[in-house]
C-alpha cells in the first residue's frame, strides 16, 4: 500500500513534491508542529495539541485555518487510508512560501500537512529489564510561547 500525506486540503501519495524550497518553513523554521500519539484508532489528548497549536500559531501571527473537528476528521481519515490504529501523527503549521527575506511578509498562505506513522515498538527486553539513560537539561522550552 502506497503511503498517504495530507497537504492544504488534499490527500496525495506521501512521495508528491508538494513544498516549494523558498517555504519559509524550511528557510526559516518559521512554523509550529505538534505529534500526537494514536492508540487503537484514538488520538490522544488531540483537542489540547489543538488548542496549543493554535495559540502557537496567533501568537506568531500565522493564520490557522482548521477547526479541532476538521483537523479530527482529517486524521481520522489519513488514520484509516494508511491503515495504521497505533501511530503517531505529526503536523506541521508553515507560514508559507515568500521570497527569501528575514522579516516575514504578512500577505501569505500558510501551508499545512500531516503524516501518520506506524508506531515504533520497543523491544520487550527493554520493559522488562528497564535501559540505562543520560539527562540533560533542555533549556529551548523556556524560550517557549
């Protein structure tokens, strides 16, 4: 079965060429993405990734166009046309494509799309025996809207 993404309102095969190289996105980093968790066909805590989402996305004035129950039904959907019930869905807000320029031009259309991976499973030894890890602060979250 042929992968299948979501971008700007349409379903395509997950190889389309779809984001041009001056999306601003990609220039700049300059969106938001959320990754959702799905089990047994439910995403977790989807309406709170939502709401952070959209608040991301007015305070860096990008417009959001989806409702939580459209962008539900479109997950659903992709859920389903990628047969996968535990995964993870990821989404991503771009601000969309504009001549290369450092200050962010306001007449432009946002590009949106999500994918939805199989969930990756870990080795039962690891549940059962635990795994050693290394913590280190991660400081970018202060900087966080």
């Amino acid at each position: 079965m042929e992968k299948v993404i979501y971008f700007n309102g349409e379903f395509y095969p997950q190889q389309t060429p779809l984001i041009s190289i001056l999306d601003r996105g990609l220039c700049f980093g300059d969106g938001i993405y959320e990754v959702i968790r799905c089990i047994g066909g439910k995403f977790l805590l989807f309406s709170r990734h939502i709401k952070r989402m959209k608040e991301s996305a007015e305070f860096l004035r990008i417009p959001f166009l989806y409702t939580s129950n459209e962008l539900l039904d479109i997950a659903r959907e992709l859920s389903k046309r990628n047969n996968v019930s535990n995964g993870e869905l990821y989404m991503e807000l771009t601000r969309g494509e504009a001549p290369r320029y450092h200050q962010f031009p306001t007449e432009v259309k946002p590009n949106f799309f999500m994918v939805i991976n199989p969930l990756r499973e870990m080795p039962r030894e690891c549940w059962e025996k635990g795994v050693k890890v290394i913590t280190f602060p991660d400081i970018r979250w202060k900087y966080c809207h």
